[in-house]
C-alpha cells in the first residue's frame, strides 16, 4: 500500500486525478486530501474538493490550505477551468461533505509524524508544500516521494518557457526542488501526451454517477482547451498519480532541475541535460507515457466506481 497526501486545486484535471487514486483501494491509502490556492482561490478550491470528495462518497479528511503564494499575489486560472475553477457541472448539490479545522500544512505535518514513507501527489502550485517543509524540516524522512504535476523541460503552458504550477509559486517550487526530499516531475513533457478523446469521454455519461461526473466536467475541459489549441483532453494531474499506480505506464529521466523565479523565465523548469551534467541528476523527470494504455487505465478507474 502506498500511504498519500493529495495536495491539489480542482480544477478538472485534479477532480479526476483524485477520482483516480481514490478508485485504487488496494493501492493508495489516502490519509487526507489538502487544499491550495492556485487554480481559483483557496475557499472555491476546497468547495471543489469537497464536492468532489461526496461525489465519490469518500470520508478520507480534507484539510484547507495556503491562500497565496509565499510572496506573490494569486492569479487564477479562469480560462482554463471556467468561473467556478471547476465548470461543467449542470446541477450543483448541496455540498456537504465536511472540512476539517487544521490548515492542511498542520495536517500534512500530523500525519507524517505518525506515518513513514508516505507519498505526497502535488497537484497544484508548491505552496502548501514548500511551507511545511521549511516550518517542519523534521518530517522529510517521512515522505518517500513528492510526485508533482508542474514544469515542462521543453516547452511552457501560461508562458512560452513556464507551466502553470511553478509560475504560480516559483519561490515556493525553488524551495522544494532543492529540499533533498526525492521528486518526481510529471512535466507537460509528458503530461499533454496523456489525455483523453472526445470518443472517450462521450461514452462516460452512461458509466453511473461517477461516469456522468467526469463526462461533465471532461466535456467543458475539452471545450475549454480547444482555445489553447488542443483537440484532446490532457490530463496533467493524473500523471503524477498514475506514475505511483502505474509505472509502467511511463519513461522517466533522471536530471538536475532548478526553478528560475525571475524575469522572462519566472517559473522554468532548467535541467541539465548535457551527456556530462556537472551535477547528479536528482529530480526523476517523466518524459513519456503510453497514451492508449493511459487512457484505458483513466477509463477503467472511472468506470470502477459503477461496479462498487
Ligand atoms: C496545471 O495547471 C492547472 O490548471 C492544472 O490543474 C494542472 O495542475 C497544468 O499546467
Ligand atoms: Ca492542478
């Protein structure tokens, strides 16, 4: 069993990476789901999260966490995810699926003190991670990995050289990429080669609630990324859960990334990828995936929420 934090900012891509790990019981033992700013704003993100979390009917603890960045204002996502962060959804219930009152920083540091080699799956901007390792630096030989979605070595999403999670929090992405703790990066390298076809996606609607769900948020997001110039559904988020539950899934490169914070950069991720890198490659940075076998596992979790 892999014991996990999820740290995230649904966002259409954080809903099913989290429905994802959430289907995969014999897999992931979820300890609690956390919150940043990063997509939409802190409140609207847990609403999100929560109502996500009921959806599924889960009862894993879902903490709220850092508003801004560490020393920048927030600029959300509207574009991309729509007014609420997470459009789509024709009826909205009644949320009630509950918060808990620790800031997900105090939570992550609880559960790491009473859990070893625990998995944390970022998939939003660093800051919640970043804080918790700079407040509890005891924790770090708790956490196996951290498995992030952000960055790109070749190319950018929200500038032509930086994607949207380390743009958003550079400072707080610099601080994690040189913690020491071992991370894997699921970049746009490899995270707009996972993604769904609208031939995917139109079948889920008849896949139970779980299925109705992911078409409606899948059906916005797939609309929603035709402006950016795409005609499939690339799942970012999914990666850096799917590359835990399944790794042979993917193709990986082991490099020595740093964070850029400034200037025309401002949130690149620099690796070195010369034959003879003058440092070791720390960072494990995913290259490539499977997109059939992606895209049948994607399913196949989605789907598995009928048969429960
Ligand atoms: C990342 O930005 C967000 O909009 C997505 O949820 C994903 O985490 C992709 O750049
Ligand atoms: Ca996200």
């Amino acid at each position: 069993m892999n014991k996990m934090i999820i740290d995230c900012d649904p966002g259409h891509d954080d809903a099913l990476a989290i429905l994802v790990a959430c289907s995969e019981k014999h897999i992931f033992d979820i300890k609690g789901v956390g919150t940043v700013g990063g997509n939409h704003h802190v409140e609207r993100i847990t609403d999100n999260a929560r109502l996500i979390l009921q959806t599924i009917e889960e009862k894993i603890p879902l903490f709220q966490g850092c508003h801004k960045p560490l020393q920048r204002e927030l600029e959300v996502q509207p574009h991309a995810h729509g007014d609420s962060g997470m459009d789509g959804l024709a009826e909205i219930p009644e949320i009630i699926y509950p918060v808990e009152e620790k800031h997900a920083v105090e939570a992550y540091r609880d559960i790491l003190k009473t859990h070893k080699d625990v998995t944390i799956a970022a998939l939003g901007p660093l800051t919640n991670i970043a804080m918790l390792l700079h407040l509890y630096p005891e924790v770090k030989s708790s956490i196996q990995c951290i498995s992030l979605m952000g960055g790109g070595i070749h190319h950018g999403n929200i500038t032509p050289y930086a994607e949207f999670n380390i743009y958003a929090d550079p400072e707080a992405a610099k601080m994690v990429f040189s913690s020491g703790v071992p991370i894997i990066m699921s970049g746009l390298d490899v995270t707009e080669k996972a993604y769904l076809e609208w031939k995917d996606i139109e079948p889920l609607k008849d896949c139970g609630a779980v299925g109705f769900f992911s078409h409606e948020l899948l059906k916005f997001y797939h609309e929603s990324g035709k402006q950016f110039g795409f005609d499939v559904s690339a799942l970012h988020d999914i990666c850096a859960v799917a590359v835990i539950s399944r790794p042979d899934l993917f193709t990986w490169e082991d490099l020595h990334v740093e964070i850029s914070c400034e200037g025309i950069t401002r949130g690149m991720t620099c690796a070195d990828r010369r034959l003879k890198p003058s440092r070791e490659g720390k960072v494990r940075v995913v290259m490539d995936v499977d997109q059939k076998a992606f895209a049948a596992y994607v399913l196949d979790c989605i789907r598995s929420y009928e048969r429960k």
